[in-house]
C-alpha cells in the first residue's frame, strides 16, 4: 500500500521532516529494513534507571519506526529484540525483557491490526518462556492476513545458528537421498533459513554508535547498504528513519560489480 503525498506531510511535519522529504525518492525506498536496536541500557544508565526501563522506552521507538516504515512505503521491517547470546545477561534483566514482551504484544495488537502490519518471529522460540513464546505465536496467528506491512521480530536469534540449521537441513536431504552434493547451491541454502519467504534487507540501520554486525542476519545482508548513527534507541524517532533512507538513496548499490 503506497502512503499518499498528504499523509507522508502530515506524518513528517516538524522539522526538519518537510526538508527531508523534498530530498526523498519514493520510488527508491528500501523495500526491506533491518535494525539493530542497540543502546538501550545506556539510554537507562545515563537517567539512573534499571536497564528495563531503557527496553521499556525503545518499544515507544519500535513503534515510531513501525509508523514511519509504513508512511513510506518500506514492505518489510526486520527489528533485532532479543540475540541468542542475550540469554547470558543477568537473570533479572532477562526475565523483565521477557515480562515486556508480552506485554508490549498485548497493548500493541490491536495498532497492529489497524495498521495492516503483518508478523512473523525468525529464530528459535522453543529457547522462550511459555507464555512468552505463546504471545508471539498469537500475534502472528492473528495478524497473518494484514499486508500493509511484514514486521520480522528476530528473538532468540542468532546469524550463526540459523546458518547451521540451513546446513543441517540440506545434510538431511543428502542423507535421504532425495538431493545430490552437486545441487547444493547459493540459492538451495537461502531456501532453507528460517525465513526464506523474505527478501534480504536492502537497509542496515544500527544505533548507539557501535560499529559492527553483531551476528545479525549474516547470510542476508552480503549485500545491505549499512547506517550508523550515535543515536541511542530510546531516542530514535521518525525522523531518524527519513535520515537513514536518504543516505540509502545516496549511495550506488553495485553488488560486489563496479
């Protein structure tokens, strides 16, 4: 669904939207985005305040990013929430992201639906809570007919692991020999990732400042165009999207030619 030229104004009207999007091409956005959502706990730590409460605050930041996606016409938005290592932080702060989780999905269902956004969960829900693991299963029941846009929550994820069940998923067809070694190509081990239905980010969005990938979808973004900012994600708004598109838009996506 294309946004229209009045809501993207109306959306984007303080500054220094109205000049930004005079430089934006609709016709170029990226069609997929994936984020990194890092700089949380800082964001608590520089207020005095337990780390949850900074993954309290970057929800409000998921859901302006959800917002503005769908204003301008991005189909699918991949959000990092919860890494396979995160597991190894202190039991209270993962407990409480857990607690979020759920409650987040609650509160947030019913904007979901209005706004047309579809979900789906990349990584290994087994590895959550029950009721954790349930939200999410119902969140993606619920909204698998909506088509405004595909919202991709990576939890317990990580790059590694998902490459290795792709493998592993090939050797079982090897061993039953419903596969040769010759076929095993590029395009047989995408088709085996967790979310082969979804196209790779054109757009790498990381936050806080930290220069690097973090085992974030390591087959998929070979060839993503990658944005930096020092902005923490508690403080990341709408605007941050526009700038973010409009160095995309900037740049000459060659794919590993000249």
């Amino acid at each position: 669904m294309s946004p229209s030229p009045g809501s993207l104004k109306e959306f984007f009207s303080e500054p220094p939207g109205p000049e930004l999007l005079k430089q934006i091409d609709l016709g170029s956005v990226p069609r997929h985005i994936a984020v990194i959502m890092d700089g949380n706990g800082r964001w608590a730590s520089a207020r005095n305040l337990p780390r949850v409460a900074g993954h309290r605050a970057g929800a409000k930041a998921v859901r302006e990013l959800i917002a503005a996606s769908i204003e301008l016409g991005v189909e699918y938005l991949t959000i990092y929430s919860f890494s396979s290592e995160n597991w190894s932080r202190p039991a209270d702060e993962v407990s409480g992201l857990m607690r979020l989780f759920v409650e987040v999905l609650e509160r947030e269902l019913a904007n979901l639906e209005k706004l047309d956004v579809r979900v789906l969960v990349t990584g290994d829900l087994a590895a959550l809570p029950a009721d954790t693991a349930e939200a999410f299963r119902g969140t993606v029941a619920r909204t698998a007919d909506n088509r405004s846009l595909t919202l991709v929550v990576a939890l317990s994820y990580g790059g590694r692991a998902e490459i290795v069940h792709a493998v592993r998923s090939v050797a079982n067809e090897v061993l039953a020999g419903g596969l040769s070694i010759d076929q095993i190509d590029e395009s047989l081990v995408a088709r085996h990732l967790y979310l082969p239905e979804v196209p790779d980010p054109d757009l790498l969005i990381r936050t806080s400042g930290e220069i690097r990938i973090s085992n974030f979808l390591l087959w998929q973004i070979a060839y993503s165009e990658i944005w930096v900012t020092d902005t923490l994600w508690p403080d990341f708004d709408r605007y941050d999207t526009l700038r973010a598109v409009l160095d995309y838009e900037s740049r000459e996506r060659r794919f590993g030619g000249r």
